[in-house]
C-alpha cells in the first residue's frame, strides 16, 4: 500500500516521476523541505560522477602466476576496467529563494542515464504547465 501526501488542493493526485525524494504530479513537486506549485519551481542537475580505470586483480595475478612460464602472460596487465561513481545533484528552486537539494546516487552509466531522462520528463511537466498558464 502506496500513502501519497495530499496537495494543497485537497486530492491526492498519483506521482508522475520521482527523483529521489522529488516528486511530481501535475501540478505540484512535493519535497521533504515542502510542495510547490509545479510552474513555480525551477529544476537543475548537476553531475558529480567520476570515471576510474584500474586493472583488474584477477590479471595481476594470472601476471604473476604465469609469468615464468609463459613472458606472453604480461599481456594480462593490459586488462583494465572502468568503474563509475558518485552522484547526481538535482536542486529544485522557486521564485521566494526556497530550494531543495537531492543528491542521488549512480554506480553506472545506465543508473546515470536514467536520472537525467528523470530531470528531463520533470522539466517538460513544468515547461507544459507554464505554457498551460
């Protein structure tokens, strides 16, 4: 069972995109830090991931292992693996210098890439909202 808090319209209107703790109906982002009007607010996003490239322990040691019989086996070194981290910051604003902060986390590109698409959808609610008004 799903509680929604109820808008200030006095209905509970189902979520269409959640960010983390950023929700978004039709008309309203509901936050910890309060819900606003969904035209009145602004939405950003920051990307504060890194990408690392290590090699892989599993090649150190078949490197060593194998290396006094075979000088081939040093081509394990080359192996290397990519690793992402950190988050996304996305920071909703509105027009009284109210602002929240929702700082979620990504541990690889497809996780990155949905965050973003997530941002995008809540900004096209709100440029429609806006244009509605």
């Amino acid at each position: 069972m799903s509680i929604q808090p109820s808008t200030p319209g006095g209905s509970a209107e189902p979520f269409l995109v959640s960010i983390g703790n950023i929700h978004a109906t039709e008309r309203h982002v509901v936050t910890p830090a309060g819900a606003w009007p969904i035209a009145d607010v602004n939405i950003a996003s920051v990307d504060q991931t890194s990408m690392s490239t290590r090699t892989p322990t599993w090649a150190v040691v078949l490197a060593i292992a194998l290396v006094w019989f075979f000088l081939l086996s040093l081509l394990f070194l080359l192996a290397k693996e990519s690793r992402l981290q950190g988050y996304i910051a996305v920071t909703v604003t509105t027009p009284r210098g109210q602002s929240y902060v929702e700082q979620v986390p990504v541990a690889n590109g497809k996780a990155r890439y949905e965050v973003f698409n997530r941002v995008s959808y809540l900004q096209n609610l709100i440029g429609r909202e806006r244009a509605r008004l």
